[in-house]
C-alpha cells in the first residue's frame, strides 16, 4: 500500500501561475501617494505644478543655507549655497526693481545711492543689509540709516538727514558744517547762500553757542557778514558795512546785551562805526571811520 504524506494533494502539484498585471495598471511606488498629494495642493491653490516644485525646492535651499550659516564649520559652503539661492531665486522674480530713498533732500539723495551700492535687476535676496547701512551711513548727510527688503522687489533706503547750520571757511577751503559743527563733505557750500559764514580755525567747534547768542538779536543779525574765530579764545562780528564789533573771550552774552542797550538808544549800528570794542567788561570803545589808531573810547559804560 503506497505511503501518503500528510497535507500533500494527490496527484501531480503544479505550482499556481501569477495573475498577468494588466496593462493600464502600473506599479505605485511608495512615494507616488505623497507626491500626487502635493501636486493636488498646489493646483488646489492655483499654482503650476512646476513653479509649486521650484518654489519647494527654493524653501529648502534657504533652510540649507540658514543651517549651514548659523554654525562655524562650513561658512564658505553657507556663502555659496546663499549665492546659489540668490540666483535661482532672481529667476523666479526675487530680483531689485525699485530703490526708494526715504528722508534725503534732493541734494543728498545722489549721495545716499551712490553709497549704497544697489542695481536694479541684482538678486534681491543676495543683498547685505548691514553693509548697506554701514555704507550708507558713511556719507556725510546721513545721522543713521535703516534698509529694509520688502519682496519681491522693492529695497527702502530710510535716513535721518543731518541739518545745516553754517558755512566755514579756513585756510583757504569751504565746508557746509551740521549743528554738532561737523563738516558735510558732499555739500556745495556754493549752495548755500542763506547760511551764516563761519571764519577761522576752531569756528566749527563753537559755532552752535554763538550763533544762537547772535540770531537771537534780528537787527545784528541783519548786519552781520561772517564771524570770526581770533586765536581760539574769541569771536568777532564782521558787519556788511566793513564795521567789526570785538566780542571778549568770556561772558560773550553779556557784552551783546550792552550792545543791544547801546543800538536801541543812539542806533550804534548804524553810524558806521569801524570798530566797536567790547573786550573790556563794561566798557564800549568805538572808532569812526578814518580816525587814527588806536582812538579812545568814546562811549563808556553803556552810556
């Protein structure tokens, strides 16, 4: 009696064919699902597939960049991986259009550009924010700076302008000098006509002071051509009618209250005095027009 094996089927066993696949079917990989996913979303959004692709592709480069530039290891590598994105990202319209110049007046405004440095058409995002501002901050006109990217196209270059205060003129040179006394080397002093003229070495350090003792008197300020710096220590006020009012070295105020006193009652100024001496406290010496040096004083004590 032939032997059995247990669970074996009884004649010959074929093996069973696999089902053919058909051909409208293909295989899924197991990324397809998340991809066709992803693509849906964009067209969901109205987005091309391609740009959906480019832009995701951008997103990650940016990451990379980003990573690799906050550590120390790979700084060059982070450099040319930004330069990369830069560039990709230009071609897909992240590129410098329009440079608004905020806070400049006309003047300055030339000055503020050139400083800055930025072309229309470079990669926007390829733009150093800080050495823009450094740079920009370096130009004579500016107090501070602010720049600001505003995608996809648009760089805003913000200032706070210095203010003129005066023209200064010393050892043959001419310089438009701000409130701190500072000279603006990009200014035309030649543009400036209105402004009063500082003369000598040293008249920019204390301009400020007497210039405010002096504008605060309309009818000296009237007259007034230049003032002039005298040996570091003093000031004296050149008239329009060659005429020179000598200040001292202290309590400059004092003697232009005196002065003041002085033009109210006898109209001093208009006399055409060529000189009205006030360097002694309490004593006005004048000479006209003409008399010998050194004259004494014909007025005295304000009377």
């Amino acid at each position: 009696m032939p032997a059995t094996l247990r669970g074996a089927r009884q004649g010959n066993a074929r093996p069973r064919a696999k089902a053919p696949v058909s051909p409208g079917k293909t295989r899924a990989s197991p990324k397809g699902p998340q991809t066709a996913a992803k693509l849906r979303a964009a067209r969901g959004v109205g987005l091309p597939p391609k740009f959906a692709i480019a832009v995701a592709g951008l997103v990650f480069g940016v990451g990379i960049v980003v990573t690799l530039a906050t550590g120390h290891r790979a700084e060059a590598l982070a450099d040319n991986t930004r330069q990369a994105v830069a560039g990709q990202s230009a071609g897909l319209g992240f590129k410098v259009r329009k440079i608004h110049v905020q806070g400049a007046s006309p003047m300055a405004e030339r000055a503020v550009l050139e400083a800055a440095g930025l072309a229309v058409g470079q990669p926007i995002l390829d733009v150093d924010l800080d050495k823009v501002r450094k740079s920009v901050e370096g130009v004579g006109w500016v107090r501070d700076a602010q720049i600001v990217r505003l995608l996809p196209d648009t760089v805003v270059v913000a200032i706070r302008q210095r203010e003129t205060m005066a023209v200064w003129q010393n050892r043959g040179r001419t310089w438009v000098i701000d409130s701190g006394g500072r000279p603006i080397p990009e200014a035309d002093a030649g543009r400036f006509p209105e402004l009063p003229l500082m003369v000598g070495e040293g008249a920019n350090e204390g301009a400020a002071q007497i210039l405010q003792a002096v504008q605060s008197r309309p009818r000296l300020l009237e007259r007034l051509e230049a003032i002039v710096r005298v040996d570091g220590r003093r000031w004296d006020l050149r008239l329009k009618d060659g005429g020179l009012v000598q200040l001292p070295a202290v309590e400059e105020e004092s003697a232009l209250i005196q002065l003041d006193q002085l033009d109210r009652r006898q109209r001093i100024l208009e006399l055409g005095f060529e000189r009205i001496d006030l360097r002694e406290p309490g004593i006005v010496a004048v000479r006209p027009r003409g008399a010998p040096a050194p004259g004494g004083p014909l007025v005295s004590d304000g009377a």
